[in-house]
C-alpha cells in the first residue's frame, strides 16, 4: 500500500494545506440547535462531511467527544470514519494514545489495521512512556500504509513543564522526541509517514525541526489564539512539512454546509499565504 507519507503529500497538493476537526463539544452541539445526544452528534458529524470531505486534505475527529456517548458514540465515529474516507480524505484520528506492550499493540490494530471499524490513515499518540514504547503503532503503521502523528511541543501550557524539561543528554524532551521520530523517516519520499504535533500557538519552539522529513501537525489555529501567520515563527525553515488545523474557527460557520465550506476556504486561503513566505 501507498504510504501515508505519500498519499497526504498529494492530498495537499491536489486540495490544499489544510486539516479541519470534528470537534462535537456540548457547545458546539448547542450553538448548531441540535441535542447534546447521539441524534446530535450523528447530524453534527454528517453535515460537516457532507460539507468539506471532498474538499479537504484532512480531517481529524477528537475521539473523545464520540466516546462519552458510549458504544453508540462509537458507532457514529466509525461510520463518520468510513463516510470521510469515501469523500476522499484522509482521516487523522485524534485518540492521543500510549501505553506499552500488548496494550499499545492493541490500539495499533485498533486504529490502524484495516480490519478494525476504527481503521484511520493516522493517529496521534502520546511518547511520555517512551517514543520506542510506540513501536508497535509504527510498525502496523509502516505495514498499512498508516502514519502516526506524535506529541511533541503542544499548545496547552501545562505541556512545557514535561515537554520543555531537560535530560542528562542535554536535549529537551521534545527534541528527543523530534530526533526519534526523524530518525524513523529517514530516506523517505516524499515524505515520511511519521509526524510531529507541534501548536500553532508556541512561538519560537527554539528546537531544530529540520530533519523530521514527515509532517507537522499545528493544532490551536483560530479560536485557540494562532494565525496562519504565526505558523512561519514557529516552524521557519520547516513551513513546507506543514499541516495547519482548524476546528472550531471552521465549525462555528455551521450549521449551514454553505458557510462551513466557506469559512474551510477562508481558512486555506489563509494557510497557502502563510506556508507560501518565501517560496
């Protein structure tokens, strides 16, 4: 199978620097006049795929707003999966998981083994036990042609205490991280499968992201305070690898699929500007 590397590179070639989320919050659910339920969050979920899967790059569902509603939540999640793909966009499942062993192993077949119902193009996952205790994810990854999109440097401030703490080696643990993760894309074209999740809203991360050779994942644009401008201070040199992300910026257009798409096409225009500096 084509790697993810590859098929996100010409995603975004074809369709454009863009990942939008679903983020199906209570808020959301209220200011779109549908029900904090199941009924809710299937019609919330639609509309926005009916709206932007076959327009942008990427989506990125926040597992965690399907998972509340228990195994009916689930099911509306796995079928927004399968609707998204169909559209023709990648999906990035926001799980933000890590464990070690049989257990990582069992998310792995989860979220990447096109057996399961849960099957994405990607995932996010947490190293904090280790970037090589997400092996198993990387090797089922590499085998399907999955990625996987790693903590790095977050948007949430709470992150710098672990992210930014230093070790014996005199790296940050978010460098270490970098390094491991490029170390996995090495020689890959035309780009890696393995990404880095690195906010949009950190400011000069003062670390080299210059051999990730795999995609950058930028959270926290719009609402969460970032610009499309903000992302040339905070990745420089490393602007092509790219993915900016929008949420509730593109979703609080809705429900109206007219608006949301708009407002998604607001939202590249102002990502292609941006990642364009100095081309």
């Amino acid at each position: 199978m084509e790697s993810f590397g590859a098929r996100l590179h010409r995603a975004v070639a074809e369709r454009g620097p863009l990942c939008v989320g679903i983020d199906p919050h209570p808020g959301l659910l209220a200011r779109w006049g549908l029900a904090d339920d199941v009924e809710g969050l299937d019609r919330f979920s639609r509309t926005v795929v009916e709206a932007l899967g076959d327009r942008v790059a990427a989506v990125k569902p926040q597992s965690a707003f399907f998972e509340r509603f228990g195994s009916r939540g689930i099911g509306v999640l796995e079928s927004t999966i399968r609707q998204l793909r169909n559209a023709g966009a990648l999906v990035v499942l926001d799980a933000k998981r890590g464990d070690i062993g049989s257990t990582v192993s069992a998310y792995a077949s989860a979220y990447l083994d096109p057996s399961s119902p849960l099957y994405a193009d990607a995932v996010t996952a947490s190293p904090y036990l280790g970037v090589g205790s997400l092996a198993p994810m990387f090797e089922v990854a590499a085998a399907h042609g999955g990625g996987v999109f790693v903590l790095a440097l977050t948007s949430n401030p709470e992150g710098a205490t672990v992210q930014r703490a230093v070790g014996a080696d005199g790296r940050t643990v978010a460098q270490t991280v970098i390094d491991e993760i490029s170390q996995l894309n090495r020689g890959a074209e035309p780009l890696g499968s393995f990404g880095l999740v690195v906010g949009a809203t950190v400011g000069d991360t003062g670390h080299d992201l210059s051999t990730v050779n795999g995609p950058l994942l930028a959270p926290g644009l719009g609402a969460q305070g970032a610009t499309a401008a903000d992302l040339r201070t905070v990745f420089g040199p490393s602007l092509p690898s790219v993915l900016p992300s929008y949420s509730r910026e593109v979703l609080l257009a809705g429900p109206d699929p007219a608006a949301l798409r708009a407002a998604a096409e607001r939202a590249l225009a102002d990502c292609r500007a941006a990642l364009a500096v100095g081309d």
